[in-house]
C-alpha cells in the first residue's frame, strides 16, 4: 500500500501539468523585463566615518545643465569643508540643522533642506549649513542666531556670484519677521539692535 501510494502521487499531475479544457486558452507567459536603468546622479565625494556625507539627490534633477553642474559641485564643497552630513532631501522649503554629542564625545553634525536647484533653495540649504558655521546655540535669543544664519547664506551667495534679490531676499525678510515675532510673543525683554527692522 505505501508503495501504491507513492506511484499514485507520482503519476497524479502537477497543477502546471494537468490539462486545460477544451477552448481555454493557455495565458502568455510575462516575459522578464530588465531592471529600469537609473540615471546617473552625483554622489559625494567626501565620507564621515565611513558614510556618504548626503543622500542621492532627489529624482527628476538634470545634473547636465551647467547651472546644476554648479549647485552639484557647491553642495558637496560645503559639506565637506563643514564635515556635515544631509539626513535627508526636503520637498518643502523648509530646513533643520542638528547636532547629536555622544557619550564618548564624538559629534553629529547634520542637516535637512531642499536640494539646491534655484537660488531660493541654494539660500535655504546654505542657511542650515550657516547654523553649524556660526554655533548652535552661540548667539541668544534664537531669532538673533536666525539672523546671523541669514547673513551667513547671503553673504557666501553673493561671493559665489548668485544673485540674492527678489525670492531669496523676501524670504530672508519674511522668515526673520516671523522669527522676531515668535521671540516677542514668548516675551523677550530686549530685543538686540540687529533686530529692529523686523520688528511690528
């Protein structure tokens, strides 16, 4: 009976192999397609600790214009010179900068923002990096470490010759009102002299 059995389970036909009704047809097979071929994008030259200093650039980028040939070669200048690292490519237009101090005293200096294609998002990412530049935390109140971040963007913009009217000037002027407002609802005492024009 074992043996009865094993032939009958090796003659009874797989489900692959049983045949197909009268009519039906038999589906194509998909024929295997080649994995999509990425478009090449720059990647950093400078490491911290062994890890690429930022991620892959968001997609959709042409790395073949000169003026993004530019930005490129800015971005990975700037981290490497700093030691920082991007956690990640924003799709907003809005940055982070942070520092991480471990117990055996080694540093995490990184930042978040968009990824530089106009002068708008240049401003913006070289206005994180202008956060560890000057100090976390060095200047007091916040607002007035905002200013000196500002400044420091403006500033390296104007030395690489990127023009720092219309967008990136009504941005600089708007994010430092509402910095200064912030600082005044939470009842700063005085405010510096930096400051004033922002004020009301």
């Amino acid at each position: 009976m074992p043996f009865e059995q094993l032939l009958f389970d090796f003659a009874t036909p797989s489900p692959r192999e049983r045949p197909r009704p009268r009519g039906v047809r038999a589906r194509p097979r998909r024929p295997a397609h080649a994995p999509a071929v990425q478009p090449s994008r720059p990647v950093a030259l400078a490491l911290i600790d062994g890890k690429k200093v930022m991620p892959q650039p968001p997609r959709g980028i042409d790395h073949d214009r000169p003026v993004q040939r530019r930005y490129d070669a800015i971005v990975e200048d700037f981290l490497a010179q700093h030691g920082l690292r991007v956690r990640c490519w924003r799709r907003s237009l809005s940055g982070l900068a942070t520092l991480r101090v471990f117990r055996d005293g080694r540093q995490e200096r990184t930042i978040e923002s968009p990824y530089p294609t106009s002068p708008l998002r240049l401003a913006i990412f070289l206005h994180e990096v202008g956060h560890h530049v000057i100090g976390l935390g060095v200047f007091r109140p916040r607002c007035l470490e905002e200013y000196h971040a500002w400044r420091y963007a403006i500033e390296r913009m104007r030395e690489l010759g990127v023009p720092t009217d219309g967008t990136v000037q009504r941005r600089y002027e708007r994010a430092m009102r509402y910095a200064v407002s912030k600082s005044t609802r939470r009842g700063i005492l005085r405010l510096p002299a930096e400051l004033q024009q922002f004020a009301g």
